[in-house]
C-alpha cells in the first residue's frame, strides 16, 4: 500500500524502528512489518536498505512495523510514500474521475457528521465540475462500522455481515434454551424421587426458601461444571472451527478477565433460569400428602404433564426449524453451484497481471502459450467474471436524448475473449483480427444492455454508440457489432446488468489473463505454463487460480453458512433426544404395571410401542406446524439476497419434519422396545 506522511498521525501502528513523523515524508520511502523484514533481510538491521520492486524502482527502507494484528481494519507486508506514485502513476494522484485510493479523515469525538458532508456538493462541484453532483457522491463512514455495518462494493478487505452474528448468537441461544427444557423436563419428571426427601425435610423444619436454595444451587452446581467442560471443548475444537469459518478467532481468558466474568455470569444465569421451575415445583410439595401417598406423581395434576408437554413442543420446534433451513441453503448451494452461468468456467486458468511490461508485450506471451497443444485458448481482460471489480463509462446510444445516460459496466478485454470463455454470440459477430477497425470502433453488447436502451437484437447490429473517457478522457465513437447471451459476470447475489465489451484500447486495462487448457493432462499445460512464464516475465512470479475456483470462493460464504447451519441442527436434535431419551426412561418407569396388565389382556409389542409413542407423535406434530412458518418467513428472507432462488418446496418442509419424527421416534424405541419386551409378572410385582 501507498500512504502519505501523515499515515501515522490516523493510526497507531506500533513501530519497531524508524520515526513515524518522517517515514513517508520522502519519495521512495518503504516501512516493512516484522515479518516481510525477516523475510528479506533476517537478522540484518533494513534501515536504510534498499528494495527494488519489479526490477525497476529502489525504495529505501524507514522504518520497520510490528505485525499487524489480524482484527486490523486493513493489512499490508509494504507500506511505501504516496509521493513514488507520482513518478510511477502520476494520472492516479490527477484524476478526480476515478481516484484509486482511501481517504481517512480524523474528526474531533462527537463530531457531528451531517456538518462536514453538507459540504460535499460544492466541494466535488468546484473540484470536478456541476456534473459531479448527479454522477459522484461523497459520504462519512465510521471506521468501526465497516466490518459488520458496510455493504459497500471495494471495501479495502472483505467484510463480515452483522447479520451472520445475530443469526449465529440466535441459534447459540435457541440450544441452550434446549439443554434448559431438558434440565426442567427431566428434574420434573423425576421428582418422584424425591418427594419423600422433600417432604422429611419439611416435617423437621426446612423452610421452603431453603428448599428452593438447596434446588437453585444443585442446578447452578451443574452449570458452573458444565462450563469448565465447555472451556475445555471450546480449546480443544478452536483451531477447527477457525478453519470452517475461515477466522482467526482466539479465547485469551488469561489475558481478558471481561470474557472470565462474562462466562460465568452466564453459567450462573443458565443454572437459574433452568432450575427456576423445578425448584419451585419440588419445594412447592405438602409433606402430609407426599408421606401419604407413595406414588403420589403418578397421580400429579396434569399441568405439570401438560408443561412438559410444551417443553418437548418447544424443544422440537427450534430442531426442526434449524433442519428445515439446514435443507433450504444446501438446495440454494447446489442450485448457485450448478446454474448455467452462460460461459465455460472449467479448466480456464486465471493468471493476475497488474504489470505493465507483461500488457505491453501480450501478444508475445500470447503466441507463445498457443504454441503448445494443451492450451485450447488464451486472452486478456480487464475484469474477469466472478472477480467484481467495477469499471464502468458514461455512454449514449442511437436515438437516445442528451440526457438520458449513464454509465455502463464496460469489460475492456483482447481477442478471442468470448471464443475463449466459451461464451454465445447470437446476433451479429465476434470480435477479429480480419477487421483492423475492430480496435477502435466495435462493441458488443449483452442482451441485458439491448433491454435497457430498448433496442431488438436483431437491429442492434450496426447501431451506433459513443463513449466517453474510456481512452484518456477522449470519446470513442463506434458501431455494435454483436450481441452476447446474457452471462453471469458477477455472483448470483446480482441481477445481469446491461454490460458493454470491447477491445482495450490501452494496454494497461489488461489486469488478468485467461487460459483455456485442455482437461486431458492439466498437470502438464501448468508445468509448460509456469515454464514459460518464468522464460517471459522472470522478474514476476508465476501465480494462477482456477475460474471454477473463483466461484467457488464467492460462495464459501454460503458454504459455510449451510455447514454451520447443519452442525447446529445435529447438535440440537442430539440435545434434544438426550432429553427425550430420559423421559421416555421415565415414562416407561412410572406405567410398568399398567404395560404388564396390559400384556395380560392380550397387548402385542406393537400396541404397547405405540401406546408409549402416541403422544410424542403428537407433539413433534405440533412442533412441525410452529416451526414451518417460522422457517418459512426467514428462509424466504434470506433467499431474498439472492436474485437467482430456488422456490421453496412444501416437499422440503415435510422431509424435514419426517426426519425429526423418525430420529425422535428411533431415540424412543429401545425404552418402548424393552417395556414392551418386559416381563408382565415382574411388571405386576413393581411397587
């Protein structure tokens, strides 16, 4: 990155030798972090060496920098004086029209906002010109709120979603509201087993608050243990989750006693929470009654059933809403994965270019890959599809008004970009090398684009069209030689916008290559491709990525959300069923001489399995018809992000409830299985 002197007067790098003041007051001026210091110099002291960058430029180092920590805002290995950029991309420090850098300002606190941007306007109007202020804006943005708040396009790095954080906290919550149910469920349930110790200890003179005490800190006693457990999981499966989230996330007690107290204030408050109706409902019994009547919860009032019941519903509504979403973003995955995007993708190499000696000789470089049979075809452009990088001109069209124009995404690319990417021509012709005034004067336009000036394909060819500013300011005065299919430029997030393509006319628009190999020995085509890049360009390095991998790397978002989404919904269901499994236990238990009576009369083990599973039958039934509209408005809000969806499916909704009844119903089987398995003469014995 470039920076200019007053860089750190803004920000509070921690420096580890040179001045801060004066590093980047001189041209070619250079401060390394730790790391890219070691890496060129080892233990050498670099002040006041020299860096040659791409064998052409000596930048004198200044000063040396700590690593940056990786929650910075932005990362960089060189930060060199913004005042070298005149010598080697003076236009980029002249124009206003596409000013290719950051600007940060530094405001007094409470500043407010509003005073400073009601200024803008004329600002950019004396600067530019009136037209600035239809065609450009300027606005504030907060600094800490760019890494979860901004969904601006050229972030200088990519941003988080505070979204994912509220969705991610959510389902946290939502599981340990479930560990919860099943600590309320299962201490209710088998709180037969300890009416009597409630009861003599009532009739010896234990207050209730003191029952309540002794129940709240059993409870709390679990949680606190449970959290020790948790620390231990959470450091043990870190590294694990930080490669799934692709983070660099990091627990520190030690070093932060907010996060030690945080935890334990929450333990405490889910050992509470969790054993507040227990308590309650234990230290609630009369003694007379309870040392009266032995299986006197056998006979309990059916509000307790009837709330364990709503436990169970709840529990299941939030596992089969995590399946249902789970199911909804795996579909939308694979549709996005394997929709027709209009262009080939497969075995197309991407080599970035970003040098001007690599554009200037492309032809060279060109004839020399085509020269091996494993390279199919090669081009350059100036954006490649799925890498969004915006270049757009104001253009005007055949029949349009003066005013109405706007600027259009423009794709300033080589020959034998569309042949090579494999894209449709469906009107007109490709770009080629026979006609000479292909270089000057011809566009393609995308179908998208013919919508928008209201033009038929079939008419278009041979419309005229200007454009300003694509060739040093100049206007460009062409015709429309073809028509391209409509292809996906940018991720399925977006609608195809009207898109513009036409030869560069300046070889420093060529930022990245395209290289169309054959599939029959990649191995090889990347070998000769390496090899003959190193011949070519030996001061670059040879790197390269797959345009296949690059969509890939669009969507790794949404892959990670749907691997999250199902790790949780496993999890949830394993919570749940653990509960389930208990009370199953216990229901079992308590109708033992009602299952061996039965069995006497003639009861078969299916009758007996169903008579105990019934009722579980009916409330994940219930949670099915809770949890779907529920999954149904949030799912259909997330899909909203995308402009390419899948439609929802009742079918989805119906496999997941049924895939959360059959695991239910198979956690439930063995105790069903073994009761209705159980010997009715020891079954009429059980007291």
């Amino acid at each position: 990155m470039f920076a200019d002197s007053t860089f750190f007067e803004i920000f509070t790098f921690a420096f580890k030798s040179g001045n801060p003041r004066t590093a980047l007051e001189s041209p070619y001026s250079i401060i390394l972090t730790e790391k890219t210091a070691q890496k060129y110099f080892g233990d050498d002291n670099p002040i006041g060496q020299v860096l040659t960058v791409e064998g052409t430029y000596d930048f004198k180092v200044t000063g040396v920098l700590e690593d940056l920590p990786s929650n910075s805002h932005f990362h960089f290995d060189f930060l060199a004086s913004i005042g070298s950029v005149r010598d080697i991309q003076g236009w980029a420090l002249t124009s206003w029209y596409w000013p290719p850098m950051y600007t940060y300002i530094l405001l007094p606190p409470n500043y407010p906002l509003g005073r400073l941007e009601s200024q803008f306007p004329d600002f950019m109007a004396k600067n530019i010109g009136d037209w600035a202020r239809d065609q450009r804006k300027l606005q504030l943005q907060p600094v800490t709120d760019i890494r979860l708040h901004s969904n601006l396009e050229g972030e200088i790095e990519p941003t988080g979603n505070i979204i994912s954080v509220y969705v991610f906290s959510s389902i946290a919550f939502f599981i340990l509201l479930i560990a919860c149910i099943n600590f309320m469920n299962l201490a209710t349930a088998r709180s037969a087993n300890r009416a009597k110790e409630v009861g003599l200890r009532k009739v010896v003179g234990a207050q209730r608050r003191q029952l309540v005490s002794q129940f709240f800190g059993e409870s709390m006693f679990y949680a606190v243990l449970a959290l020790i457990l948790a620390l231990g999981l959470v450091e043990f499966l870190l590294p694990n989750f930080n490669e799934l989230l692709d983070k660099q996330l990091e627990l520190n007690l030690l070093e932060n006693w907010k996060i030690i107290v945080g935890f334990i204030g929450l333990s405490l408050l889910v050992g509470f929470l969790s054993g507040t109706y227990p308590a309650m409902f234990l230290s609630g019994f009369r003694p007379v009654k309870v040392l009266q009547e032995d299986k006197f919860l056998s006979k309990n009032s059916s509000a307790h059933v009837y709330f364990r019941s709503i436990l169970v519903v709840v529990q299941f509504t939030i596992s089969i809403g995590l399946i249902i979403n789970a199911s909804i973003i795996q579909k939308q995955l694979n549709y996005i994965k394997n929709k027709n995007l209009g262009f080939k993708k497969e075995q197309i190499v991407v080599v970035p270019v970003h040098d001007e000696i690599i554009q200037q000789n492309w032809s060279t470089i060109k004839n020399t890959l085509q020269a091996n049979p494993n390279i199919l075809g090669a081009t350059a452009t100036s954006t490649i599809p799925g890498i969004e990088r915006d270049i757009d001109f104001p253009i005007k069209a055949e029949g349009m008004s003066d005013e109405f124009q706007w600027n259009m995404q423009t794709m300033l690319v080589d020959h034998d970009f569309i042949e090579t990417l494999g894209m449709e021509i469906i009107e007109g012709r490709d770009f080629a090398k026979t006609f000479t005034t292909d270089t000057s004067d011809a566009f393609i336009l995308n179908e998208a684009a013919l919508s928008k000036i209201g033009w038929d394909p079939s008419s278009a060819i041979g419309k005229k069209l200007e454009m300003h500013g694509v060739d040093q300011g100049r206007i460009k005065k062409g015709k429309v030689i073809g028509v391209v299919k409509d292809f996906h430029f940018r991720s399925l997030h977006h609608k195809i916008e009207p898109l513009l393509v036409q030869i560069s006319p300046r070889p420093y628009y060529l930022d990245n290559l395209a290289v169309k190999i054959s599939g029959h020995d990649i191995a090889e085509a990347l070998t000769f491709l390496e090899k003959s890049w190193s011949e070519i360009v030996p001061h670059r390095p040879f790197d390269f990525t797959f345009l296949d991998a690059v969509f890939d790397k669009i969507y790794r978002k949404e892959e990670r959300l749907s691997e999250m989404f199902q790790y949780f919904s496993a999890l949830a269901i394993f919570i749940g069923c653990l509960g389930l499994f208990g009370l199953a236990s216990f229901t079992a238990e308590q109708r033992t001489k009602e299952i061996g009576i039965r069995k006497v009369l003639g009861a078969s083990i299916s009758n007996i399995v169903f008579l105990l599973s019934r009722e579980l039958v009916l409330l994940i039934g219930i949670a099915f018809a809770l949890a779907s509209p529920i999954a149904y408005f949030s799912m259909n809000r997330w899909l909203q992000e995308f402009v390419y969806r899948i439609e929802l499916s009742f079918l989805t909704f119906v496999l997941s409830g049924v895939a959360a009844l059959a695991i239910a119903l198979l956690t439930v089987s063995y105790q069903a299985l073994k009761a209705a398995l159980s010997n009715p003469v020891d079954a009429l014995r059980c007291q």
